[in-house]
C-alpha cells in the first residue's frame, strides 16, 4: 500500500470513474483513446508494425478520426 501526502483531494487524484477507452482497429494495428468530438484523441498504439510507432499522425494525443 502506497500512502500519498497531498493538499489535493484523493478524488481530483484517483477519479471514482476512469474515462471509458476505446480500441480502433486499422488494418490489423489497433489504436486504443478516448472518444471525443474531434474523434479518437489517441493514448496508444498497438501494432507489431514498427512503422505506426514512427507515423505521427498515430502518435499519442492526435485525433484520429475513421
């Protein structure tokens, strides 16, 4: 057990719900973000191609929308 000295509320720091998360598949690869109306703001890549890793279109916080 971790104990944390905050003057912040522990519900500002551990929220009582996380955001809902959502994966996108995109040709075997999958994008996994939180929906928004700018569409998929991205959190992470999941793909044994390491060519998403370095496309920045995919890089984490870009919208994605498809």
């Amino acid at each position: 057990m971790t104990v944390i000295h905050s003057i912040v509320p522990a519900n500002q720091i551990f929220p009582a719900e996380p955001p809902k998360t959502e994966l996108v598949n995109l040709n075997g690869s999958f994008l996994e973000g939180i929906r928004s109306k700018d569409g998929l703001q991205i959190s992470r890549v999941i793909s044994t191609d390491p060519a998403m890793y370095l496309n920045e279109k995919y890089a984490p916080g870009q919208s994605y929308r498809g």
